[in-house]
C-alpha cells in the first residue's frame, strides 16, 4: 500500500470515529445536562468536517504532476492544514462563548453515568491519536499529523470534562457550573495545540530547512555511488508527503562531462530507490578540485 492510500485509509478512520462521538457526546451531554460534554461533541463535529477536508487534501494531492504543477500537487497539505487549524479555533471559541453563558447561567448537576462514558471516550481518543499520529509520521504528512492532534485534543478536553463533572458530582449545590470552568480550560488547550499543528505546516510551505536526519541520510547514502567523493550543498523542501531535493555533488575533476552525467543519473537513481520519501531530485555535479563559493 502506497503511503498516500495509506493516509486516506487513516482518514476514513478518523471521519467514521469523529461521527459515532459525535452522537454519543451530544446525547450524553443533553439527557446528562453537561455542557463540558456538550463542548466536547461540538469539538468532534468540527473534527468530522476537518477530516473530510483532509481527506479532499489527499486526493487531489494524489493528482500526477502536470505542466503547471511540474513538482505535483502536493502542497495542498499545508493548505489543509491551515483550514483544519481554523476549524479547531472556531470550535474554541464557540466553545468559550457557551462555557461563558453556562456559567452565568443557573443549571443542573451533571448526572453521574455520563462519567462513565467520558471514561470510555478518553481511552478510544487516546487510542485513535496514537493510531494516526503513526501513520503520519510513516506518511511524513502534516495534515494527518494536524488531524492526530484533533484526537489527542479531544482527549483532552474529555479529560477536563471528566475533572469538571466529577467535581460537581460530588461537591453537589453550589458546584453546578465546574464542568463549564473544565470546558473552557479545554478551549485553552485547544488554541495551544492549534499553534503546534500551525508552526510545521507554516515552516513546509515557506519550504524552511527543517529535516536534518533527512539531510543527513542523504548525505551518507550519496556515498554509496561510485563517482561520488564528497557532498556540499543540500537543499531540501517538502511537498505534501514526497521531499525535494537539490544536491552538490563532487566528482574527480578530470572524467568526462558524459561520465559526469552518468554520475549524477546513477546517484539520482540511487537516493529514490534508498530513500523512498524522496520526490524530486536535482544534482548538481562539481569537481573536487575546484574552489567553490558557498551559495548560503
């Protein structure tokens, strides 16, 4: 399986969960009279529709290159991000306005069973962010990685809603609005997971050298190729789940310009069949004995 149908299988999963807890919080917190899990069901239908947007992410990215993409379509990922990103803000910010009016508000306990479920919501989110935070990092995209965080902050707020109506179960009078406060530091933690997925996916499209243990195999693995004496310059950019890359690469300065280019298709060949991730990779071939002046 290719790690693009990789992703989007882990996308149906996220799409398929976010709708069942949905359901499960919104009823819980209506017939238990929590609005911790109320916030907590608006934050899992905000996650349905910013995994839908993932998932269009991925298949368009998925598109071949073509004249006016010549480096394909993937840099559609970081623009999902974003909007994933703004789906999380929204859906703190409605949380805060509602937690705000709840606790202006006089109402009643939560019911204790709806403990109960949130134990069971927390260990399935826990469980799902870890399931996808996997694939993202095996897929190297950022958007699943935006979407693992929407399950790690589900649990979080889950957590908090847990807190919340705990201590309104058993304080009783007077403690009514605790599982509000929980849901509205929930919010907060939102908007700072918000900024986490925000900061990779802002550094990929700024194409921001960040990929040092890439950089690194790239280097030794470049080695391995007969001709090939030393590396210099190396560039690399992320588009979507692919990375390209632009290398220096220092030959013996007396071969042939035929050999020269030999070399460079040869290492070319070499680092795609090594290092899987790698899309499109540009050589530069230099001569050892040369002096050279540094670029960057």
């Amino acid at each position: 399986m290719s790690i693009e149908q990789t992703a989007i299988k882990t996308t149906y999963f996220s799409i398929i969960g976010n709708i069942l807890l949905a359901l499960i919080k919104g009823l819980a917190g209506f017939f238990g009279n929590s609005y911790a899990l109320i916030a907590d069901a608006i934050e899992s239908t905000t996650d349905i529709f910013s995994s839908i947007l993932v998932l269009l992410g991925f298949k368009y990215a998925e598109r071949p290159a073509d004249k006016n993409h010549p480096y394909g379509h993937g840099k559609i990922e970081p623009i999902i991000t974003f909007l994933v990103v703004a789906f999380l803000v929204i859906s703190a910010t409605v949380i805060v306005h509602e937690s705000i009016d709840n606790i202006l508000t006089p109402h009643k306990v939560p019911k204790p069973w709806t403990l109960f479920v949130l134990g069971a919501i927390i260990l399935w989110k826990e469980i799902s962010y870890r399931i996808v935070i996997k694939k993202s990092i095996e897929t190297n995209s950022t958007s699943l990685k935006a979407d693992a965080w929407h399950h790690r902050s589900d649990a979080i707020t889950s957590i908090m809603a847990f807190v919340g109506i705990s201590i309104a179960v058993i304080f009783g009078k007077g403690y009514e609005t605790a599982d509000d406060w929980a849901a509205l530091l929930a919010a907060g933690f939102i908007l700072y997971n918000s900024y986490l997925i925000l900061r990779p996916a802002l550094g990929e499209i700024m194409d921001e050298q960040r990929y040092d243990s890439l950089l690194e195999e790239i280097r030794v693995t470049s080695l391995q190729v007969p001709g090939v004496t030393e590396t210099e310059k190396c560039f690399i950019r992320k588009a979507g789940m692919k990375f390209h890359v632009d290398l220096h690469a220092l030959v013996d300065g007396t071969i042939t310009v035929t050999e020269g280019h030999d070399i460079a298709h040869n290492l070319t060949d070499h680092l795609c069949e090594k290092i899987p991730v790698l899309g499109h990779v540009h050589i530069h071939i230099e001569p050892n004995d040369a002096t050279h002046q540094d670029y960057f």
